[in-house]
C-alpha cells in the first residue's frame, strides 16, 4: 500500500516555522487542539515537531523570562525539542509508517528532498490495520 493513500497534503496541516514566536505557537495550538504541531523551514524542509510539553519546559526553564506575557518576545528557534519526531519519505513502505506511528500522534512526511509535504495520522494507520486484520479474519473463517 503507498501511503500517499493516508497523507494529509501540508495545505491542511497546522505547522510553524523557526521564526514564529512562543505566542504564536501556543495560540495555533490551542485554536485547533492539538498537543504537537510540525516546524518547517523558510524553504519547506520539515525540522521537526513542537509540542506542548517543549513549551512549557522552556518557560519553566527561563527562570521566570518567558512567560504568557512575554512569550511574543521569544522565538521558537531558541526552544530545544524533547523528542525527535522521525518523518518518512512519500516512497516509504508501510512497515516504517507503522514503526514509527506507534511513538507520536502523527508521522510528518517529506519528498525525496526532505521537504514537507502533509502528516500521516496515527488514527488512520489503526483503522488500515483493523481492515487489514478483520479481512485476514474472514478470510480464514472461510
């Protein structure tokens, strides 16, 4: 199965960039409800993943710097990332899809020049293997 069949294009996906502030960041968080959202570079390289828990662990961290009110002063670039959100190539197999999903919510996708092009959804990759599971299912009750 390709999995161009389960991308989400990057034209639906709430990402940001290095250069968006810590405010920035939280307000798209919080308008669409989601815990983690894709960084992608000036030229549409994907660079990693954002999440919540970096943003809180940032301004714990900043002694009392960056706080709600002055996280418009502060650049996403400066804040270090937990976790290393592995993206995939649109050629990859589904094996590496599954590999990876079973770790994040979400596994970013990029072209063969590691630019961004969508996210492929963790709730989309279970719902490929219930049907894959139930056919096989069926298919041995026969």
């Amino acid at each position: 199965m390709n999995i161009a069949f389960f991308l989400l294009p990057k034209n639906d996906v709430v990402t940001v960039t290095l250069d968006s502030t810590l405010r920035q960041t939280l307000e798209r968080m919080e308008f669409h409800r989601y815990t983690a959202v894709p960084i992608i570079s000036g030229d549409g390289a994907y660079v990693g993943t954002v999440t919540e828990g970096d943003l809180l662990w940032y301004m714990k961290n900043s002694n009392g710097k960056v706080n709600f009110e002055t996280a418009s002063k502060f650049s996403l670039k400066d804040v270090p990332l937990k976790l290393d959100i592995k993206p995939v190539r649109i050629d990859a197999d589904m094996e590496d899809l599954i590999n990876l999903a079973k770790m994040q919510n979400f596994v970013p996708v990029v072209d063969d020049r590691g630019r961004f092009i969508g996210i492929v959804r963790r709730s989309q990759i279970i719902e490929y293997c219930e049907k894959f599971v139930t056919r096989n299912a069926l298919e041995s009750n026969k």
